[in-house]
C-alpha cells in the first residue's frame, strides 16, 4: 500500500511540475506578443516572486501607453500591468502611484531594482 502511494505521490509531484512549466511558457508567448491585452494578460498572471523569470521582458518596451479595450481588462494600459507585475515580483512598493499614465519615475524604479539584483545588465 505504501509503495503505490508513493508512486502516486511521484506521479503527482511531475504532473504539477510540468503544469507550471508550461504556464511560464504561456505567459512568456503572451508577454512577448504584439497584441495589447494579450501583453496584459500575461501580466496578470505573474503572480508573486517566484516569477522572476519574467523581468527581463516586463522591462522590455516598458513605456507602452496602449490601452486595453478588451472586456476583461477594460481601461488597464501595457504600462500599468507591467508596473504592477513588477511591483508583485519585487514586493516593493513604487514612489508613485500606479496609473495608467506613464510614469518615468515608477519605471527607473523597476530597472534600478532589476540592475542591483542582478535579473537584468
């Protein structure tokens, strides 16, 4: 009996592993992408600050002022939800309020951090 729970257990462990896999992979095709909401979307899904990995591209192209007229992100321009992707990840709160206005001060901010812990040149 111990024996088949364990390879249940196993089992399980790979399952969820590949899933999460293959959930960095979507949010790195949406991030990546052209499309405006699809941009905020995969913002939306970086949840807290195991998702480092997606620092690199947050940065890219940061000061994108395109706003989202999709139902589901109605209002939210690129700018905003990568700040606030950003903000989940670092855990650190920016000088200024986050709008979705373009704010210089907010996104150095970011890069300065990104710099100093070493997820970007």
């Amino acid at each position: 009996m111990k024996k088949y729970f364990k390879i249940y257990l196993c089992f399980l462990f790979i399952i969820l592993s590949s899933c999460e896999n293959n959930n960095n992979e979507e949010v790195q095709k949406f991030l990546n992408s052209n499309d405006k909401t699809q941009i905020i979307r995969g913002c939306s899904l970086i949840k807290d600050k195991k998702d480092t990995i997606f620092v690199k591209s947050l940065l890219s192209n940061i000061n994108d002022s395109r706003i989202s007229h999709d139902l589901e992100f109605y209002g939210i321009s690129v700018y905003e939800a990568k700040i606030k992707a950003l903000k989940r990840i670092s855990g650190l709160t920016p000088p200024n309020v986050i709008t979705y206005k373009i704010d210089s001060l907010n996104m150095n901010f970011y890069k300065k951090w990104a710099i100093r812990k070493g997820y970007i040149k």
